[in-house]
C-alpha cells in the first residue's frame, strides 16, 4: 500500500477461509482505485470482479457515523 501512497490504510483478511480482504484508504479517484486494484492483482494473483465490492464513505457520512457512534456509546 506504501508504494501505491497509500501508507495510512488499513487491510483486514476475512472469511474462514481467509479469502477474502477489507482495505480502507483514503478517498480515491477511479485511476487510482483501477491502478490499486491491477497492483494487488500483480501482488496477490487475479480475483473475480464480480466478487469485488466498492463502498465509498465521504467525510460528511463518516463524521455522521462517528458522531452517532460516540453518542451510543456515551449512552450505553
């Protein structure tokens, strides 16, 4: 991730097979998903596309998440 410069990001291995990756990064343009996304394929090996799943978070809907969050868990 480093050399895509994305340093910050995180990446998480899931399923019980461990076949499967969560990877949280900054916001990114299409180029530069495309270019993350043929970089992991040259790491890791091809994966189906049909398989993969995009979601995008922006900072308005994450301070929201946040905000809702640190309010449940003041409550609770």
């Amino acid at each position: 991730m480093t050399e895509q410069g994305l340093g910050n990001s995180s990446i998480q291995v899931l399923g019980e097979k461990k076949q499967a990756l969560s990877i949280r990064t900054q916001a990114l343009e299409v180029e530069k998903r495309s270019q993350l996304q043929t970089a992991l394929s040259e790491k890791l090996g091809d994966f189906n596309p049909r398989a993969t799943q995009i979601d995008i978070v922006g900072p308005t809907l994450g301070r929201e998440l946040f905000a809702e969050g640190l309010l449940a868990l003041i409550i609770s």
